[in-house]
C-alpha cells in the first residue's frame, strides 16, 4: 500500500500483478475503497498490471478543502505520470465511472480503453444540477449527523441495488464501507456528486476512444442512461449483465472480469 501526493491529493492505491504487463487503473464508487476491486483483480492480475485507487474522502486518501471534479481528475493524471504510465486501461464504477468518463473525454491520449460500470455523464442541465446538489446535501448530513451502519442498509435498500443485500459477501461489503469516515464521504460527496460534475452529455459525439458501458439487468435506470450514450458515438458500446444490479463487480466479479479481457483484447 503507497502513497502518493499530487495536486495536494495524497492518493492511497495498492498495485497487483507484473509491471511489465499492460497496466489497468480501477476506480470504486462513492463509499468503496481500492478494496472493492480485490476479487476482480484477483481475475485479472496474471495478465495485467493492477492498480486500484483509493478517491478522496475514501479509505485511506484524504478528503482536501480545495478539491473540485475537474481538480480531481487532473490529479489523476498526474499520478500516472508520477507511475510512469504513459499509456493505460482504465475501469471506473459509479462516482468512479464518471471521473473515469471525464479523464477519457479530456485525455484521451492517456487511456488505451474504458470500462464503465453503471456511470453516467452526468446531468443535463443547470436546474438538474442545483437540485441535486440540493439533494446531496440532505445526504452529507444524514451521514455527518445519524448512524453510519443504518445509513448502510437503507441506502442498500435502493431499488438501484436489487438482489444486493442476498449476496453472500453483503455483510463484508458493509463491513469494510464501515472503513471510511462517514464525514470525510459527506464532504466528498458534496464535490464529487453529480450535481457538481461538469455535463458531458454534449461532448460524448466526440469520444476518441472505445468505451464499453456496463449496466445490470435489474438496473433500468442506467441501462437507458448506457443506451443514450452509446447512441452518442460509435466508440461506444454497452453490455447488459444478467442477474445484476447496480454494482455488477461486487455481485459477478469474474463474469466482470471476462468482459474486461474480452473488450481489452478486441480489436
């Protein structure tokens, strides 16, 4: 486990794997930690180099008053440079998956190919954006003022995360979202929200590289988020996972894991 400092972010990430092989940058959700990734990794770490991050206000990667969306991703891009990465995969999941989609928009000279887990552009418009943020906000003090582990079940409890709660790991999945510091989060979310992204709906036509969205079965509404996308641009491709919902690595990692091989290794 490493630290590293960039743009005044020290970021925490845990590399696996060889790195002579092709490297791959995993980004987690809003709540998860670099930890998220293990059993994907787990999959994937013989053929290529693994690095997954911990984001701001997440596991071990300090949350920082001066952060902003676009702050953050460009400290991200300049942590590869410090890796020595000139060139990489990159998998992103939710608030993952949106700065993911921002760095392969922005740098697209970066990145190789892009999986994006249950993501989104963002939102439209401003209206959109001031009334989720309004909505956030409400969320960051539920976190900062009530029980972090009824906070867990009822937001699990999300028609977006159906059938997650019968997995067999569910209570190690909320045992390790326990890690983190319900403050820190609330204060990530108030940067890192949707409300706050920078819309990318209009410069999706002008993708440069593949990106393959994937979407849960049981997810309607990222599956028509994925759809609108992929209708954006030809590089953009979707794929529907059965049996899922939300957080489609946590429910079916090697199913996850062979649709990273498959996509990386197509032409």
């Amino acid at each position: 486990m490493i630290r590293v400092e960039q743009e005044k972010i020290k970021f925490h990430f845990h590399a696996s794997g060889n790195p002579d092989k092709p490297p791959v940058i995993f980004l987690h959700g809003f709540m998860g930690s670099l930890n998220d990734w293990k059993e994907v990794v787990r999959f994937v770490s013989q053929k290529y180099y693994c690095i997954a991050i911990d984001l701001p206000g997440h596991g071990k990667t300090d949350f920082r008053e001066d952060l902003a969306f676009d702050k953050t991703a460009k400290a991200l891009k300049e942590f590869l440079k410090q890796q020595k990465i000139r060139k990489c995969f990159l998998v992103g999941y939710s608030m993952g998956g949106r700065i993911a989609l921002f760095l392969a928009l922005r740098y697209p000279h970066q990145f190789s190919k892009v999986v994006l887990e249950s993501a989104s552009p963002g939102l439209r418009t401003k209206e959109e954006g001031k009334n989720r943020i309004k909505h956030d906000e409400e969320i960051a003090r539920e976190l900062e003022s009530g029980d972090f582990s009824s906070f867990l079940l009822k937001w699990y409890s999300q028609p977006l995360f159906e059938g997650l709660a019968e997995h067999k790991n569910f209570n190690q999945l909320l045992r390790t979202r326990l890690k983190n510091a319900p403050k820190a989060l609330a204060q990530s979310l108030r940067i890192l929200g949707t409300g706050n992204q920078p819309s990318l709906w209009g410069e999706l036509c002008q993708c440069k590289i593949q990106i393959l969205l994937l979407a849960g079965e049981k997810d309607k509404k990222y599956q028509l988020i994925a759809e609108e996308m992929r209708q954006s641009s030809g590089l953009i491709q979707t794929k529907i996972i059965e049996k899922c919902s939300h957080n489609i690595h946590f429910q079916a990692p090697e199913r996850f894991a062979n649709y990273m091989f498959e996509f990386f290794t197509k032409n």
